[in-house]
C-alpha cells in the first residue's frame, strides 16, 4: 500500500514537472544535428560545427553560424566537427554545443531542464554512451535516455515495427551507415559501419585533387555530391563548375566535373554500404526474410538522398527499396514519438 502511494507521488510529480519541461529529442549527427520538442515537432535542424578561440578555447559560433566559418578563419579562430563517426571525438565542444541547442530551443530560464532522448548508433561503445549521457547533463539535461539510431529511424518513417514481422532500414547519416531489421519492437539483426556522407565528401576531395591537382573544401565536395553524385548511370549525365586551389602552383582555379567522375569517387563508399546491407540479409532468419520479399528496405538519412542508390541497392539485393519521403529527418522524429509514448522506448544499454 505504501509502495503504491509513493508510486502516485512519483507520477504526480512527474507530470507536474512535465508541464514546464520542455523535453527534448536530439538526433546528434555527425554533420548535422536536429532537436525535437515534444510537442512542437521539430525546432531546430544545424550544422554539428563549433567555432572556437584557439588560445581560450572559448565558443565564438556554433551550428550555421558557425558551418560558415569553415575554411574562412583567420588562425585565431578554429572551426570544427565535435563528433566523428557518429560519436564524441571532443567532449567540451560537444558539450557546449549541447548546451548552445537545447537553450536554443528551451529557453535561457527554464523552471525545470528538460528530459532528452538522443539517437546513438548502434554500434557505440559503453564509454561513448557514458560519455554522451554525461555531455548531455552537463549541458543541462534533466534525465538522458539513448535510443539506437536504426530504431528511431524506424519509428520515425513509420515502420511497423511492433508487428511480428520484419522491417529493415538502412539509415545513411554523416558519420556511420546503420542497418537494421526489426520485429516485435525489438532489433532482430543489425551492423553499424562507420561510413556515411563525411566519407564520401572525403573520397570527392581525394579524387579532385588526386585527378585535376585541385584542392577543394568539405562545402564544395558537399555541394558536388547532392548536385550531381550518383550511385549509379543517369538517364542524363551531369557537370558542374566548381572553383579551388592549384595544388602546383597555388593560385585559384576553375574547373567542370561531371557526374559520372563523381560516381567513380563514391563507388568504393558506396560499395560498401550495399554489402553492408547484404551481409545483414544473409545472417536474417528465413522466416523473417520472407516478409522482406514484398515490405523490401526503406532508406533513412541524408546518404538516402543520393541518385539512384535506392536503384542500385535493389539490383543488388533483389528487394524492392524504396527512399522514405522525409529522409533527413527520420531519426528525430523517431526521437519524438518516443517522447510522446515512453513504452515504446528501448535503453540499449
């Protein structure tokens, strides 16, 4: 009797709280970060870019901001990415950009901080996720719950997930691929590579440079993979003008590429998260990879977005795949539907 009245009071007060909390789900990406507030939807959709004094490492800009910086600093001022490969590779400007988000989208006088839910891949380590959930309460989170990415990818396209059957999503985001088939709420198979749209930027500067002596910059080999990458041959090729440095002489030069040029520099990333996705295929119980012969794969991310990988996926893995209608946005809304129902949520710890 007594358990159950301390029960209420914990609920009583929860609620209470609850009513001036703005809780919160984060999916905290390698390029990009977007914030969910219960709600509201999403509230906040930047760049996961840090601008820094070299000397103090005090935050001069974060986010947009910040993301306009790169490349255009003088030596006093450093621009960078906290996260790598979807994880912490700096835990103070991680922190502070945690901090910069959620006052961003809370309000710089908050009754009560809020409760967050942040989307990791599904791959991290004990220590990255310890190292997450202490960033996050150090920023001024109430409570910090995890959610693996592939799930809340899955939630938020609206895979149903809760059936006895399977779904599979392949979730491209800027530092890792994650691929996952689910059933009954629960993940059934999934892998975590550490390949995603960083890595491909990556390959188009190494190829420009390595093919023209033209060194270009992450906004530009960014600019050429959304405009005119491919995973495979279009209908009509593309060609696009970018400008960088000579990389002999050291003056600034111009030059046309075209798309079939850019799809050999992402063939070898691209490779790779089409054999990822099949790996996962050939480990999946027959039972399950039944269903997967009519519901196919649904692709999550910002890589989803890249001509013709739903094309070439579907060669190679026989299945139908399809591209989910807001890709870019998946996992954060995945983060908010758990927000709204906390019994579908899962601590993958």
């Amino acid at each position: 009797m007594a358990f159950n009245f301390r029960s209420k009071i914990a609920n009583f007060f929860a609620n209470f709280f609850g009513l001036w909390a703005h809780d919160i789900g984060i999916d905290l990406g390698t390029a990009n970060t977007l914030v969910f507030v219960r709600d509201k939807g999403i509230v906040l959709r930047e760049p996961s870019v840090v601008a820094i004094y070299a000397t103090s490492r005090r935050v001069r800009a974060v986010g947009l901001e910040a993301r306009k910086m790169l490349g255009r600093t003088p030596g006093s001022i450093i621009t960078l990415r906290p996260m790598k490969d979807g994880v912490i590779a700096d835990f103070e400007v991680t922190e502070a950009m945690l901090r910069y988000f959620i006052s961003k989208v809370s309000g710089s006088v908050r009754l009560v901080p809020p409760r967050v839910i942040i989307a990791v891949p599904s791959g991290i380590t004990e220590v990255e996720k310890r190292a997450v959930k202490e960033a996050a309460i150090h920023a001024g989170a109430r409570d910090v719950l995890l959610i693996q990415e592939p799930m809340a990818a899955a939630i938020g396209v609206g895979l149903p997930i809760d059936e006895p059957a399977a779904n599979m999503i392949v979730d491209i985001g800027g530092g890792t691929t994650e691929i996952a088939i689910l059933s009954l709420n629960g993940v059934v198979l999934a892998r975590s590579i550490r390949i995603g749209g960083d890595e491909m930027d990556r390959n188009i500067i190494d190829y420009v440079k390595r093919e023209y002596n033209l060194i270009i910059g992450e906004r530009t080999a960014e600019e050429l993979k959304m405009k005119i990458g491919s995973a495979s041959p279009l209908d009509a090729e593309l060609s696009m003008s970018i400008k960088g440095r000579d990389a002999v002489v050291g003056l600034p030069k111009t030059i046309t590429i075209n798309s079939s040029e850019i799809r050999i520099a992402l063939k070898d990333a691209v490779v790779a998260i089409v054999n990822a996705a099949k790996s996962v295929l050939e480990q999946c119980p027959p039972e399950l990879s039944s269903d997967l012969v009519d519901r196919g794969i649904v692709l999550a991310g910002g890589g989803a977005m890249l001509k013709n990988l739903d094309i070439l996926m579907s060669e190679e893995t026989g299945l139908p795949v399809i591209v989910s209608s807001d890709p870019l946005s998946a996992v954060a809304n995945g983060t908010g539907t758990v927000l709204q129902d906390l019994s579908i949520w899962f601590d993958n710890e």
